[in-house]
C-alpha cells in the first residue's frame, strides 16, 4: 500500500441513515479535489456499487473472490465514470461470505491482508460496511485507522451510537489499536424541525469536536441521485447536497491535515 494512504470506514450499524450516501458522495468530493480514491463496497446489498452506475450483471467479479482468496486486489478494482475514483464492487454472493470465513484463520484479518498483499497506490480507502456489526464490518473495522459516523437526526441516534463506540473499544483493545472516531456526521437533517434540533444539540454537547460542522439535509435530489446511477456531486454540482458533501471532503481533509 502506499505511503500515507489512509482507510476509513463508514460505519453505523443502524441502516437508512444515509451510510452509502455519504461513502460515495464523499469518496467523489475527494476525488473532485484531486484525492486518488478507492471505494469498497463491503455491503452485500451492493448500494454503493448501484450508485456509481455499475449494474448487477456487471459485478461477477467482486470483493468477494478476493476475500476469500480467489483473486487479488487488482483484479477486482473497477474504474468508475468519477476520474480518481476506483471501486471494488460487491456481489450478491458477498452475503454467503461471513459464513464461510467463520473457519478460516484470523478470520477478522481477511480485508487487511487482501488490502496490503499487493501495490496499490491510493489517498484514501473509504469503506462502506453493512448495517450491522457482523464479521464484514468487523473486517473493515479491523482494517482502518478511522471510522466515519452518519447519524440520522432522529430521537434514537445517540442510543445505537452508544453501542457503536463500546463496539470501537473492543475491537481496539483487541485487534487494531490505531481504529479512533474520524468524525461523526449528522444526516437526513430538517431545520424545520425542532427535534432535529434538539437531537443535535445533544450528539454536539455528548461528542464535541468529533462531530463535523456540515450538517447533511434532507435533499430530494441526494435520494435521486442513486437511481440515475451518479453521485448527487454529479448528478446535480448546485444542489444542497451536493454543496454539503463538498464541505464535509473539506473538513475531512483538514481533519486529516493534509490541507
């Protein structure tokens, strides 16, 4: 792997809280930076594959067989429509593969070892994990040195955030001691509403700096985006989403002190 390279996961084991929203669109704004980027898509529904634009029936090679050892890395990575921007795809038989790492040695290590097995050059690795806190997302876990939060502002969020950070801990303690909060991101965010309020108040008092200053709205034209198989960056540069993905690649970057 290259020097400086630096994974993050995207992680929050509660779904619909814009996860892969936030994986791709936040892997374009870095790549539109001039960021070199390589998305993963570890999520068997295969999400972030969708929305960059790669259909099913072109994802029978994907990081699945590298996984489990089939191919390396290289033969998986896919180039997609966003210059600087890669993507290792899922498939439907990644939903099969918790099963059968369970009997392999180091089991948590698969990812780890497919990522650095051979030379790939890359800024960043941005991983989307399923929603849950099964052996894939352990994997990914286990592999990063950040962990990127969404949290929907909603009256639940702190409780399933709470779990996450006491999950963070033991995989820390007894995997990967690098693995720290990145940031957490709010989402899906209506300003109209005063428990959207009320709820970020509480996850700013509770976390403090680790929460980023960009605010994801609600945005119809983030939900549409997907369907048309783009990133809302392009999709549509000018719209609110757009604009706060574009902030959030800034303060990622400041985080990372690489500007």
């Amino acid at each position: 792997m290259s020097k400086g390279l630096r994974i993050i996961s995207i992680s929050n084991q509660k779904g619909g809280v814009g996860k892969t929203t936030t994986a791709v669109n936040l892997g374009t704004a870095l790549a539109a930076v001039g960021k070199k980027v390589l998305l993963i898509d570890l999520d068997p529904q295969g999400n972030a594959s969708t929305s960059m634009g790669i259909p099913s029936n072109q994802r029978e090679i994907n990081i699945y067989q590298m996984l489990i050892g089939q191919l390396s890395i290289l033969d998986v990575i896919k180039n997609t429509s966003v210059p600087n921007l890669d993507i290792l795809p899922s498939g439907i038989d990644l939903a099969g593969a918790e099963l059968e790492l369970i009997d392999v040695d180091e089991r948590e290590f698969c990812l780890k070892k497919s990522l650095t097995r051979e030379s790939i050059n890359y800024d960043f690795i941005l991983i989307d994990c399923p929603p849950s806190l099964g052996l894939l997302t352990l994997n990914a876990l286990v592999a990063s040195g950040g962990i990127l939060v969404p949290l929907q502002v909603e009256f639940l969020a702190l409780e399933g955030l709470s779990q996450l950070v006491k999950t963070i801990e033991r995989i820390k303690n007894s995997y990967n001691n690098l693995l720290e909060i990145q940031g957490i991101v709010l989402t899906m965010a209506d300003k109209r509403n005063k428990l959207s309020e009320m709820v970020e108040k509480d996850v700013r008092k509770f976390f403090g700096a680790k929460v980023y200053k960009t605010v994801i709205p609600r945005n119809v034209t983030i939900s549409e985006a997907p369907s048309h198989g783009k990133p809302v960056l392009i999709y549509d540069l000018q719209s609110r989403g757009a604009k706060s993905y574009l902030n959030l690649a800034s303060e990622v970057l400041k985080r990372e002190k690489v500007i």
